[in-house]
C-alpha cells in the first residue's frame, strides 16, 4: 500500500503555512510537510493560534514555540479570547474558535508570503463531517465530506487514517500534547468520534474508511451534476436591474440539475439562498403564474411569463466621507475604532485588526480606479478584491475604505495596504474595523 499523504497537493516550491495546535494531527502534518520539503523545495512555516479557553493552552504554545525553535521553523503565534468573540457574534464556542482560526491563518500566510495553508484534518475527521451532516438532514453536497482543496487551503491527509498518524509519530519519536476538551462529549462532533464511529468500526473494522471512499465517489458525482447544471445557468443573461433565465431550460431540467441551476444563477446575480429558496425558485418556473414572485436574502425571483428574473435589492446610498477620529466611529453598517498606540511586534494582527501608521484617515465608498496591495501579493484593483470576495454588487458601495491623501490605506474585510502599515516599536493608530451583523464582510467566511 502507497503513501495516504497527498504530496502530489503541493507544487514543487510553493510556500506552505502549516496550521500547528501541537496536538498528534498537526505534528504528524508539520513532519510530513518538512519531509516534502527536502523533496519538493517547499518554504515551510508555522502557525498556533491560542484561544485562551482553557489553562493547558499555554502549555501548548510553549510546547510548539520549543518545538519549532529546535527544527528552524519559523512560527508565528497569536492570542484570541474565543469565549468573548463568540458571545460577541452569536456563534457557539467551537464555530467562534474557527473563525478566529482561520482569519489567524489567512493573515499570517499573507503577511509571510506563503501561497497554501495546510490542514490536519485526516480520515477519522472525514468520517465524522459525512456523519453529521447526514445526522443534521443535508443533499448530496453534505455526503462529500471534506475537499483536499478549496481555495488556498490544501488538506493531504484526507486518506490517513488515527492508527497511521499514531505509528508514525511512535516510529520518529514525535511528542504532541493532547488538548483535553476533545474527550468532552458536550461537543457533538466529540460524541460522533467517541461514541458513534466506534460502533460503526464494531460492525466493520474500515467503516471510516469506507465512508471517505464513498464520499469521494459522491464529490465526483456532485462535481458532475454541477458541471451540467452550468450549462444552464451559464445561459443567464444580465438585463436592467437583474438576470434573466428562460424558464423552459429549467422546465426541461432533470430535477437534480435544475436545483444545481437555480443555486448557481442566485449565486450569479450575487444573491444569498438556501435549499427552501433553491425549491421556491424552481417552483416558479415550472408553475402557471406568469407574475408570481419570492423573496430571496439580497433581493427576489420574479416569473415575468417565459423568464424567471432575478434581482438584487435596489443599491443603498453609501454614506458620505468622514474623518476617521479617535474613537468608535459608525460608518453604515461597520464600526470602526481608532485609538494612538506603540506598534506591536507585527502591524498586522487580520483583515479586521491592523496597525496603520500615524497620519490623516477619512473614511469613504469605493472609487473607480481604487488599488490596494494586500501583504506580500501584487498590487490589484479594490473592485477586482471585491469580485472575488463575492461582494454583491449592490452592497460594493457600503463596504469602507479608509483613505490617505486619495489612496486606498485599507479596505473593510479584505485589510490594509501594505504601505501603510506601522512599523513596530513605532507611534501608530489602532484600527478594529468590524461589520455589523448582516452586512458583508469577506474575513467572517
């Protein structure tokens, strides 16, 4: 039997940030990723993120800071109170703790220059999101697990199996530190591994790997379906004020397909929607009423005889350019806080949190023309970011950017410009730049 490591998911050379909890996982991941880089010429480096929800977790950074500063790894650490954003936003603990995880890793593969961020998930966890996405309710898309791929994050252990993890660290002498809560059977995903999947292996020894085996079959079914349904919502034409689809491709649809459509043509109009919206979309079409109508989150679906059009919400005024002053000011939707301070080790913290040198900010809508280097990446276009940000084009006006002298200093969700950050140990302004629940921010997804 081969390798389970997907070496073939990182192109010779490429820069690699690899997300470092200390626990078995992660050793077993960093390991793995430095023997890929005698092999491939990968840069490799490191990040933890404490969350400060329990007293082992200091224990855990000093044990990966040790760790990494006997191999020459560079490591970068941040501190977050997970418990406090998630009371703040409404998430449970484990959904806050993500998040914060996964701003903290973009933003220290941005500010080092890295391309990829790679990930412990390994077979067991595959195992464990297939089930509880069937236990939740959920359609195909649910039962295809977790993608080795998505974005700039890459997972090569998807195949890898606890027993392997734990021979190799054995067979290298690799110590990890195990964090506590995942024996606490008050988190669901801790029942599934603890209680449910141990069952399943009871009845057949390879049931997680059966599983992962018959959710990358379904990912192949699920990418096909997607494939075709394209065809039909590639069909969609841009009209005033909206997208227009003939209601007789979608009649003539295979269901499957013609759902896959309806989600793709609302995505394409830069609107929100879930299954019931899918439903009541495809509803329309196939129905009598040439004027029927639903609404849908940014906007609506409207039968006008043989099209279905699709609309966002009628654009908001943005709100008019204003000094950014020490304090909390309200811009729109967004909350922006400045207040003078000594630059910390590192100007940026993530997208929302940032050290910007001293100097006169206002803040205002997007121009035309608005350019921003984000960290180590080229210089591009604020309209681009928010393109592929999936900022709906009705709401592009109400995203803040914080102006300096006619330049672009920061964007709201996206970050500063480089060029503007502080340098450490030097006079700066701290910037918490937050949207309000609802409005859209790329660095809460």
């Amino acid at each position: 039997m081969g390798d389970p490591f997907r070496f073939d998911l990182i192109p010779p050379g490429t820069g690699v940030l690899c997300a470092l909890s200390g626990g078995a996982d992660s050793m077993y991941l960093l390991c793995r990723l430095l023997e890929g880089r005698e092999q491939y010429g990968w840069t490799i480096q490191a990040a933890h993120l404490n969350h400060g929800l329990r007293p082992s977790a200091v224990r855990d950074e000093e044990f990966v800071r040790d760790w990494c500063a006997g191999r020459g790894v560079p490591l970068s650490v941040g501190h977050a109170d997970a418990a406090a954003f998630a009371a703040r936003e409404g998430l449970s603990i484990e959904e806050g703790a993500r998040t914060l995880r996964y701003a903290f890793l973009e933003g220290a593969a941005e500010r080092e220059g890295l391309s990829l961020i790679a990930t412990g998930h390994h077979a067991g966890d595959n195992a464990e999101t297939v089930l509880m996405n069937l236990i939740r309710g959920c359609g195909l898309h649910g039962l295809t697990g977790i993608p080795e791929r998505r974005g700039n994050l890459v997972r090569p252990m998807l195949a890898v199996t606890r027993r392997e993890i734990e021979d190799y660290l054995e067979e290298h002498s690799v110590p990890h530190v195990e964090d506590e809560t995942n024996a606490d059977p008050a988190f669901t995903r801790n029942r599934v591994r603890l209680q449910l999947l141990p069952l399943l292996e009871e009845l057949n020894p390879r049931a997680a790997e059966h599983i992962c085996a018959a959710a990358a079959r379904l990912r192949e079914d699920e990418e096909e379906l997607s494939r075709q349904a394209a065809r039909i919502s590639g069909k969609g034409l841009e009209v005033p004020g909206g997208l227009a689809v003939n209601v007789d491709d979608l009649r003539q649809a295979p269901r499957p397909i013609a759902l896959r459509s309806c989600g793709q043509l609302l995505e394409r109009a830069g609107l929100g929607g879930e299954a019931v919206h899918r439903e009541g979309m495809l509803a329309l079409a196939l129905g009598e009423d040439p004027s029927a109508q639903i609404d849908v989150p940014e906007g609506s679906v409207r039968r006008q005889y043989g099209l279905l059009v699709l609309s966002p919400l009628p654009q908001r005024s943005p709100p008019e350019e204003t000094a950014l002053t020490e304090g909390e000011l309200c811009w729109g939707s967004w909350r922006i806080t400045c207040a003078p301070a000594l630059c910390p080790g590192k100007a940026y913290v993530s997208p929302g949190e940032f050290y910007l040198r001293p100097g006169t900010y206002t803040v205002r809508p997007r121009r035309e023309g608005d350019v921003i280097t984000l960290g180590k990446r080229p210089p591009k276009t604020v309209k681009k970011l928010m393109i592929e940000g999936r900022v709906p084009a009705c709401r592009r006006g109400l995203v803040p950017v914080l102006d300096a002298s006619g330049r672009a200093a920061a964007l709201g969700g996206f970050g500063p410009g480089r060029e503007f950050l502080a340098q450490p140990g030097e006079a700066a302004l701290h910037i918490i730049l937050r949207a309000e629940e609802n409005e859209h921010d790329p660095s809460r997804h």
